[in-house]
C-alpha cells in the first residue's frame, strides 16, 4: 500500500508539475491524471483505510468492468492523439 501510494504521490508530482495545462482541449486529460494520481498517492499514504473501503466498494459494486472500459477506451484515444494526429 505504501509503496504503490509513494509512486502514486511522484507520478502525480511530476505530472502536475511538468504538464499543469488547463485548456479546452485533449490536453487536459492529462493534467486531469496527474492531480488524480496526485490524490490517490496521498490518500494511500495517509489514509491506507480510506483507500481500502474504496477498493472494496469498487469490487462489490461491480463496477471495475465499466471502468476498465472507460479507461481503455480514453487511453486508446489519448495513444491515437499522442502518436497518430500529430
């Protein structure tokens, strides 16, 4: 828990400190996981309980398939933004 939440909480540092851009494009996304990921090494960190009752309310309310999913899909797009478009 402490060592994902420490690779968590640098991810999202140097993300958000290197690509802080709030614009009304694609970009965004990608600030968006920073400050997210930023969240997430914090919250694994300082609060593991928390962290651990979200999980299992994750996986009880089966939403994991969903979200995986989503997730697929908005890396697949940020892949053909990031290597194709341009």
């Amino acid at each position: 828990m402490y060592l994902s939440g420490f690779l968590a909480l640098i991810i999202g540092n140097l993300l958000v400190v290197s690509h802080n851009v709030w614009t009304a494009d694609w970009r965004v996304i990608i600030t968006i996981f920073g400050w997210l990921s930023l969240l997430k090494g914090v919250v694994r960190l300082f609060f593991p309980s928390i962290a651990i009752k979200n999980v299992d309310t994750l996986l009880r309310n089966k939403l994991l398939v969903p979200l995986l999913v989503v997730f697929g899909a908005l890396g697949l797009y940020l892949s053909y933004i990031g290597f194709m478009a341009y």
